[in-house]
C-alpha cells in the first residue's frame, strides 16, 4: 500500500511542477516576442502532466476503494493529506525553477522555431554538446523577482486570486473524496 502510495505522490508532485513550470513556458514567449512557438511549446509540456495524471488518477481511486468501514477513514485522510504534501512540494520545486526554465524555454523556443518541428528540435537539443550549454542557463531564484511579478499589466493581486483559487480547487477536491466516503460509510 505505502509503494502505491508513493507512486502517486511522485505522479502528484510531477503534475503540479510540471503546471507550474507552464507558467515559465509563457513567461519566454512574452520575452521572446514569440508567444505562438511557445504556446505550441507549452502544449507539448502539458501532454506529459495529462499523461502522469492518467496514471495517478486510477492509483489515488483505488485508494478510496479500499475503505471497508469507518475505521479506514483516518487512513485515507492520513494518504490524502499526504498526497496534498507532494502537491505542494511539486509547486514550489516548480516555482523555485521558474527562472531557470524561463531561460531554457526561451532557448527552446528559438530551436523550435529554426527546426520548424518538435522531431527535429528533440533531435537537435540532446547532443551532449547542447545539454553541456544548457548549465549556462540555470539560475537562482532572487526575491527581486517577486517585485518584478507585475508582466504585461497583470497586478500581483490578480496573480495572488489565482494562487487562491488553484488552492481550493486542489483540497476541495481531495476533501470532496474524503467526505465522499464518509457518508457512505455513516450508516
């Protein structure tokens, strides 16, 4: 159970960096002046969370099936309230690399853009000479960023409403399974 387990927490926390890392993704195409290679990009980026939550979806079910009687329940709160933790660690691994990937994507938007296709601009950045130049292209994230949030006219209260509101989506949902259970098994 703790392996299945597990394996859904490192689904969840890949599917958050991954959304949170799309931001990134945008981020280099408003500065590169590109934002339809990078939203061709960002669309390939999101194919590999939908593909992780294809796999964790049925997983993180299963655990819920398992409740046999009211006992189980502290144990689905304790595998929920664990798979929220991995949620929020996959968010702020992802928005701690949002500097450095703003910078790689932007590079990546320019391959694109000269090899006209993902195939070839794959085909292109995996030679050991381009992902040995890629080093050059990580960076530390520095609060002075967070003073800069403000792009294109987006107000940082704007930005705070949405952290809000993502926040909620993500434990109503986990609560919704939760309380889900605990009717059906309030007989």
């Amino acid at each position: 159970m703790m392996e299945k387990l597990l394996i859904i927490c490192v689904f969840v926390g890949i599917i958050h960096m991954i959304e949170t890392l799309a931001y990134s993704v945008r981020l280099a195409g408003l500065k590169t002046r590109k934002l339809v290679v990078a939203l061709s990009l960002f669309n390939i980026i999101v194919i590999v969370s939908r593909t992780a939550n294809m796999v964790q979806a049925p997983l993180t079910g299963k655990l819920g099936d398992a409740v046999q009687s009211k006992e189980d329940l502290p144990v689905l709160l304790h595998q929920l309230q664990t798979i929220l933790l991995a949620a929020s660690i996959g968010t702020i691994a992802g928005a701690l690399l949002i500097p450095s990937f703003v910078s790689i994507f932007s590079r990546m938007i320019s391959h694109l853009e000269v090899a006209g296709s993902v195939p070839k601009m794959m085909k292109n950045i995996t030679s050991i000479h381009t992902l040995e130049k890629a080093k050059k292209h990580v960076k530390r994230p520095r609060w002075i960023m967070l003073s800069q949030l403000r792009i294109g006219g987006v107000p940082k209260r704007l930005l705070l409403l949405n952290l809000m509101a993502t926040t909620i989506y993500t434990v109503g949902c986990s609560f919704h399974s939760l309380c889900f259970y605990a009717r059906a098994y309030s007989f």
